[in-house]
C-alpha cells in the first residue's frame, strides 16, 4: 500500500505536478495567441464594449496572474513573500472559476429576462459563487514557506475547503444549463415561434459541451481533494480544471462575436429570415442579434434582452 505522507512520494507527486502545470500553461499559452484578436478588436474599437465581456476579460486575466505565479514559485527565496504569492494565487484561481460560470449564466439571464424570479436565482448564485471563491478560496493554501531546497512550497492544506468550492461551481453549472436549455426551448413550445435555428443549436450545443467538459474535469479534482491523501494530491488536478474551464468558458463568449461579426448570408426558418447583423435587443452574451422582421408581424413575440 501507497504510504501517501512519505516525503519520498510527496517528492514524486510534486515532480507529476510540475509537468502537468507545464503542459496547462503551454496549452493556455497557444489559446491565449489564437483568441487576442478579440481584444484588439476592443482596443481598436473594431468591437464595441459592453459590459457583459467584464466575466470573460477578469477571469482570463486572473489566470494568466495564477499561471505566471506559479511559474515563479522557485524564485521566490524568502518566506514573507511566499505567503503574499500564494495568496495571490489562491485569490486569481478563486476568481477565474467563478468568471467561467459567470459567463453562460449571463446568456441564460438574457433568456429568461422577462422572469424576475429567475434572474434573481442566477444572480444570487453568482454572487454566490463570487463570495464563495473568493472567501474560501483563498483560504485553501494554510501556509507557504521556504522549503528545504529554499523555494517556495505547500506545505498544508484546507481540502475541505476545496471541495466547497468545486461542488458549489458544479451544482451552480448545471443549474445554469438547465435553465439555459429551458429557456431555448420556450422559443419552440408555441405557434409561431422561432424553431430550432443555427443560432438556437450554437447556444444548445454550447451549453451542454461546456457542463458535460468541466463536469469532467470538476469530479476527478474534487475526488482527490475529499480524499486527502496529502497536500500535493490535493491540488494535483486544480490547474488543469481552471485552465479547461476557462478556455471553454471563453470560446462560448467569442464564438458568438465571431458569429456577429461574421455572421451567414441567411437562416431560413419557416419562411422568417433571421439577419443577425441587423439591431434588436436580444443578444446572448455580448453578440448576437435578431431581427426586427419580428416587429413587422405582431404574431411574433420573441422578447428583447436589455442586457448589455
């Protein structure tokens, strides 16, 4: 049987957990080169700003913080500055979850609206999870002090606090889809409604992919954290489940404004064209808009989002 407390093990884990950081923060790397056209286009004014994009922008931001900061981890040689970093990279991390689930919670308020109840739900959760991550979050790490090889290390961990935090992003993630695929579905229940469209099935796909993927990712981590085998195992899987989040998270919000900005000749539905370059009000995230050809026949009533 595996003694998980030898400090011989302990030095394995922490040699495994090295090179999956490595590979997390290429991963991030090349993604974060391939996605900066979106904030060009933003400085350049190319794509007007709105608030909604704010979850995307902290959460990809906090995490290149987290990245960096654990990348100097073996520079930092005096302890005082090792508690300062760690619990800069508690707080990044905390805040990065919460951001990714921000982001689809966004889309699915924008469905629902006309629901005060429901939005309320989605708000409280969401502030929620913010208080959650960074409250708890950033209590993980206990200590983090010069080790013997004089870098800074790990040296406790609270893991029932991270598994608080990983349930509570699961529970809040599906909650989100739920009320995500409920509220795509109202569109279809009634006459006259617009049907399952390019944009309805982008939407659909988007959130189940994103839940089904950090599902994958949340349950495995969440596993180790309860069962506490030691402090290195703990957190084996936090970076990777930040880093695959994140990504998913994002690519829901910029494959939208890539959609708006490129958007298909024409959807023809039941003989209702949809042009989503032309202006009404219900936009998911931060992007897509439908039409006023819905005006011209009072039999529409597809609703407009005032989010922005």
């Amino acid at each position: 049987m595996v003694n998980w407390q030898d400090p011989a093990e302990i030095g394995k884990e922490a040699a495994i957990f090295e090179n999956i950081f490595s590979f997390c923060f290429g991963l991030y790397l090349w993604d974060y080169c391939h996605t900066l056209w979106f904030e060009w286009g933003l400085l350049s004014r190319q794509t007007p700003f709105k608030w909604t994009f704010m979850p995307y922008l902290v959460g990809r931001y906090s995490l290149i913080v987290m990245l960096v900061g654990l990348a100097t981890l073996t520079e930092i040689k005096d302890e005082p500055h090792c508690g300062v970093l760690y619990r800069l990279l508690n707080f990044t991390n905390a805040i990065s979850m919460a951001c990714s689930s921000m982001n689809l919670a966004i889309r699915t308020a924008a469905l629902w609206q006309h629901h005060r109840s429901i939005i309320t739900l989605l708000v409280a959760m969401s502030l929620g999870q913010l208080g959650v991550a960074t409250f708890f979050g950033t209590r993980f790490i206990v200590s983090g002090s010069t080790g013997p090889l004089d870098t800074c290390e790990t040296t406790e961990t609270r893991h029932n606090v991270l598994v608080v935090l990983y349930v509570y992003t699961i529970v809040f993630d599906f909650i989100v889809l739920v009320l995500g695929i409920k509220g795509l579905m109202r569109y279809t229940e009634s006459e006259n409604r617009v049907s399952r469209t390019q944009l309805w099935n982008l939407l659909y796909r988007q959130g189940i992919g994103y839940f089904l993927l950090t599902f994958v990712f949340f349950v495995p981590s969440t596993t180790l954290a309860a069962l506490n085998l030691n402090h290195m195992m703990d957190v084996m899987l936090s970076v990777p489940t930040i880093v695959g989040s994140t990504i998913a998270s994002g690519h829901c919000v910029i494959s939208l404004v890539q959609r708006e900005q490129d958007p298909p000749s024409s959807l023809h539905v039941n003989q209702t064209r949809l042009d989503f370059t032309k202006a009404t009000r219900a936009q998911f995230t931060s992007c897509v808009d439908v039409v006023d050809s819905f005006d011209r026949n009072p039999s529409h009533t597809f609703p407009r989002s005032t989010i922005r």
